[in-house]
C-alpha cells in the first residue's frame, strides 16, 4: 500500500502502483473528470503517469496555475499539428504555454494572414474532435537528433544539439504529429475545449536579431466556450483602455523616432494632469512635515561609487565618458537618494534634527532595454515623488508607517487602491554579488521589516530577488489592462548607505551614530501613475484631474458674447475650459466633446442667453437641464474640491 497525503491533510491508501488518474477517481469521480494532471512530491505528472510511493498528492484542473499552463502547452501542440497538415513543408521551433494561452513559432513560406489563421482553428478543432492520445517516448540524443533530422526539423536539430551527450530526450506523439517535448501533457486531444488563434506576429529565433524571423501564431484556450467568450471580452475591454492606444487619441502623449523610444512626449493635455498630480502631491508632502529640495539630474561617478551604483546598476545608468581616456566621467541619475545625502551632509546633525524628511518631483534616467519599454508605463526618461527619510532607529517603524499611509491616501484619491496589492522584496542569500552589505545585516534589515508588516497587517507576498542592492523593501504593485504587473510605489528601509556617505548624528548620549534612512515615493512615477489612470477610466478622468473640465457649445452667432461671458467666469474661478464656437452643428460639437471625454458640457442657446442660465450635459448623467450658473459653479466646483471619483 502506498499513502497519498491530499492538500486537506487527510491520508489515501492505495495498492501500489496505481495511475496518477486512477487516484484522483478514488477521490471523487466528478474530479477526475475535471482534472488535467496532478501534482506529486511538488512535481507536475500526467494523468497517466504511474505513483509507486508516498508522498503529497495534489489534483490539478484548469482553475489551477499549472493545470492551465498544462492544458495551454497540450493546445499549442494541437496547433503546431494542424498547421503542419495544413503546410507541410513547415517547420517547427518552439511552442510553449504562456500566461494567458500559448504560441508556437514556425517558419514558413506561406504567410499566416487571418484568412490563414481561421483555417489553421478549423483544423485544430478536427484534431480535438479525433480525441487523440498524447504518447511519450524518449530516445538518447543522437538517435534523436538523427530523428527530428529526419523530419526535416533543424530547430529541433539544434535545440537537442546543445543538450548533454547523456541526455535522454522525450517526445510526445499525436496522431501522425510527433513533437519535441519535455512536457507533461494531457491525455488526448480530446480534452482541449475551446480554442481560438489571436494573432500573428514576426519573431526572431530565440530572440536574437541576428537569428531568421519567424512567424509567432498565438492562441488561447478554456475548457468551456463560454470561458473563452468571456476572455475575448477582457481583452478587446483592454484595447479600448490601453493607455498606450486610448493615451494618443485623446491627445496625451506622442513619442518621435528621431528623439528616441522610451522618451514620449507629453502633449498640453497629458503634461497638464501631470503638473495637477505634482501639485497634489508636492502640497500633501508639505502639510506633512516633508521638505523639498532641487538636486542636480547627473553627478560625476565618484558620487555613484560611493553608493554602490557604479558597481551594482551601471549597466542601467546613462554614462558620459570613458574612465580611461577622460579626467572627469558623468551619468544621468537614475535614482535622487545620493544627492539628497548631499544636503544632509550639509551642516552637522543631532537626534533633535531628526527625523528629517527630504521630497524631490526628480526626474531620473535608466537605460531600459528596448525590449521592456512599453507607453508611458516603462520608459528610460520619467519624473518621480522621490523622497527620503533619515531617522533613528527608534522612529522607524513609525515613520515607515507614516510612508506607508501617504501612498494610500494618494492611491485612495486616485482610485487605484482597489487595484493594488504588496510584495515583501527580499534579498537573494544565494546571490550575494548583487548586494552590498553582510548576511547579518541584511537578516536584521528584513526580520525590522518584517516585524513592522506584521504589525500594520500588510498582506504580503515575498519576492526573493526583489530587494534593492542596499535593502528590503515593500514594493506595492499593480497590473495594466493586459496583466502585465508592475511596480507603482515602493517604500524602502536601509541601514547601510548612511555609513558608506559618513551620514552621522549625535545621539542623546553624546555619541555619533548611523542613521536610518527609508526611500519612498507617494505616488510613484508620474508617466507610470498616468498610464494606469488612463486605463482605468478608460480616459474619462475624474473632473478634478481632467485636462479640459467644460466645454462651452454656443449654437449659434447670436449666442457667442454671452458664451464668451460664461467661459471667462469659469476661466476666471480656475475651470478648464474650452469653447467650441465653430459653425457645426450642435449635435456634432456634443458628440465631439463626449469622444474627449469632457466632465460637463455647457449648451448655450438663445433661451439660456437671454435668461443668464446654462444647458448642462454631463459626460456620466446626460442631460442636467437648465441651471443657473452659480449652480453649476457649486456643483463642479464640490466636485473638484474633494477630489470626487
């Protein structure tokens, strides 16, 4: 008898050996006709696979991360095989599962246009239809190579060619469709659902430019056709929010070949939000006990070497000059923390100086490979809340808290809090070179930390790797309309900087001391924090943070002067506001606003012109009807004031 140890504790005696399917029927039938695989020991094993011993037992099914990464891998082989009926002469490269589905890449003389795509699913759902098993066997590495030679596949060729002379290589088999694969797999083709190809796009081999472009066909599949309906719905709802495509339109952003990529431009109405989020923040920080200062945008390299950057992030930075050749060399900053030190250093410190609090709006340059840049979201030039604490170590956990409650006020007024979550960035102990610091101090750094997320009850994930190169740090993350997380806001504790600048102060008892320092943003970056707020009200920004607030619609001539009168009041009081007073149709300067996405829209005819009153449209309520325009004025400006969502 073996024991099988289920995710709940309790314990499955079973004759040995038994099929990893067999158990999971034992456990309940409507399961194992749900499940894709199992999990054994931690392992990923298929349905068919044979357990011969104890150990925990987990059922897989496609609500699970590597269920579906299971089910997604067997679906791009079921397409790599209708393709290769379709087009023979095809051949193979890669094929893997992917967060969201899969793809697989060939080349190919026919080019795989939509017309080409809808054959290549007619195909595929034949294949499923035909419920064909997936058999492994395994050759040594000459014989397979020998083998995928045979089938004319030099991809395959030379994937296998840098294995070890050892190695044993497996192969799963389909029908006539033989593949290259490490697996696991389902069973048969059968068990794939619903399938549908997103598209196609160019993709070099391996990813090297210098390699052949190939044909990259994506796909995605659910085990019911309803699941990928529901998808399909998410994701066109993601291009219409994509910052990257909505930001354009609306007149935000552009970016320009010959300046550069990851250097956008930001147009009167993006650069616009942008000063009303600085402002927000640079006066919240003020009314904070936060101290502002102006630091230079590049230093010489001494500066860096003294933090650590030269040594652990130079590859990131923007450097002017050659060591070797010039007296003096220079980098654009990619981060504020060391020339805010410089201003600590300014004059001589006690406790009774401290906390100190330093913020800077800095703009900050990091060489991002072109391969991550991405919108406004990832880009090598962009402007920071950057800011740094120096305290004792007695007021740490306080002000680290204090860090931690302006970030969420700030994602609160934005409405991004709802969207956030938290990751407790370690450091990697096995990969000491990217750090400074010793083992001992990096273990009282994380366990401080740790005991202060503990406390405000922070519902953290851990992220090994993640810390910074001279600290831990709570990275508050978020995700675009297309999944992809990134990093938003980040708080950070360091006790090892403050000694490499000689950042003393006297403590009570007369002897100079380290201090320790948090670097935190409020906000974060602001390109970053826009692209997100783009997303999420799919550009429709709260009135307080829209570019354009009113627009002013005169429907005639006659009507101008007192449109004129109502948009210098408003103009007057601190409203943005356009007026439309070109001869179209009112109808059309109203359809017009609305694809602006404009809060209010004031509809001036000769009835509200001779009675001093407004038509008000609103962008969310449609018509308001006629109001007086100090009833306007309050109504927009409460919104304004509180900051309403």
């Amino acid at each position: 008898m073996i024991q099988l140890t289920l995710p709940d504790g309790k314990i499955l005696s079973l004759e040995s050996p038994v099929t990893a399917l067999d158990a999971v029927k034992t456990i309940s039938h409507s399961l194992a006709k749900a499940a894709v695989g199992v999990l054994f020991n931690k392992n990923m094993l298929e349905l068919n696979d044979t357990i011969d011993q104890d150990g925990t037992f987990t059922v897989l099914t496609f609500e699970n991360v590597e269920g579906k990464k299971m089910y997604r891998h067997t679906s791009s082989h079921i397409m790599a095989h209708a393709v290769k009926r379709l087009f023979p002469k095809a051949k193979l490269a890669i094929g893997p599962a992917i967060e969201n589905g899969f793809y697989y890449d060939f080349d190919s003389e026919v080019s795989f246009t939509p017309e080409i795509l809808r054959k290549i699913e007619k195909e595929m759902s034949k294949i499923t239809a035909e419920n064909l098993p997936l058999e492994k066997f395994t050759l040594p590495r000459e014989e397979a190579m020998q083998y995928m030679s045979e089938q004319n596949e030099p991809y395959k060729v030379e994937l296998i060619r840098e294995l070890p002379e050892d190695a044993i290589i497996s192969f799963y088999k389909q029908g006539d469709f033989v593949d290259l694969c490490a697996g696991p797999h389902l069973p048969s083709t059968g068990k794939v659902k619903a399938m549908q190809l997103t598209q196609c796009t160019g993709a070099y081999w391996r990813g090297n430019s210098n390699n052949k472009m190939l044909q990259r066909i994506y796909g995605t599949s659910f085990p019911k056709a309803e699941e990928l309906q529901a998808y399909l719905t998410r994701v066109e709802e993601a291009k219409r929010r994509d910052h990257n495509k909505l930001g354009r339109e609306l007149e935000l952003f552009t970016t320009s070949d010959v300046i550069g990529q990851g250097l956008p431009i930001l147009l009167p109405k993006g650069a616009r939000i942008i000063q009303l989020l600085q402002r927000f923040v640079e006066d919240e920080e003020q009314k904070r006990g936060w101290q502002m200062t102006k630091t230079p945008l590049m230093a010489k390299s001494d500066l860096y070497k003294i933090s650590g950057h030269w040594d652990h992030y130079r590859d990131g930075m923007f450097v002017m000059g050659n060591e070797e050749k010039d007296s003096e060399v220079f980098a654009l900053r990619p981060m504020t923390c060391p020339f805010q030190y410089q201003a600590y250093l300014n004059k001589s410190r006690s406790y009774r100086d401290l906390p100190l609090r330093y913020s800077e709006t800095s703009t900050l340059f990091r060489n991002e490979a072109s391969g991550e840049m991405h919108g406004l979201i990832r880009v090598r030039q962009f402007t920071i809340s950057e800011g740094h604490i120096i305290c004792t170590p007695e007021q740490l956990e306080n002000e680290f808290e204090n860090s931690l409650e302006l970030a969420i006020f700030m994602l609160n007024t934005l409405g991004l809090y709802e969207d956030v979550s938290y990751r407790f960035s370690q450091w990697d102990p096995h990969d000491t070179e990217k750090y400074i610091g010793t083992p001992e101090q990096w273990t009282v750094a994380q366990d401080m930390m740790a005991r202060i997320l503990n406390h405000l009850k922070i519902p953290y994930q851990v992220g090994i790797g993640e810390a910074a190169f001279y600290g831990p740090k709570l990275d508050i993350q978020i995700r675009n309309v297309h999944g992809k997380e990134d990093t938003l806001i980040t708080i950070q504790i360091d006790q090892m900087l403050a000694e490499k600048f000689d950042m003393e102060y006297v403590d009570k008892d007369g002897i100079k001391k380290f201090p320790y320092i948090i670097h935190r943003t409020s906000i974060g970056c602001y390109e970053r924090t826009l692209a997100l707020l783009i997303e999420k009200y799919a550009g429709a920004f709260p009135t307080w943070l829209a570019p354009i607030q009113v627009k002013v619609l005169p429907i005639s001539d006659r009507t101008h002067a007192y449109a004129r009168e109502v948009a210098g009041k408003l103009s007057a009081l601190g409203i943005r506001l356009e007026t439309d007073d070109r001869n179209e149709k009112i109808g059309y300067k109203i359809r017009e606003a609305r694809l602006e996405k404009v809060p209010y829209m004031l509809v001036i005819g000769e009835k509200e012109a001779d009675a001093g009153l407004i038509a008000v449209r609103s962008r969310k309520d449609g018509d308001l009807g006629i109001m007086s325009f100090a009833d306007f004025l309050d109504k927009i400006q409460v919104e304004i004031e509180t900051k309403a969502l």
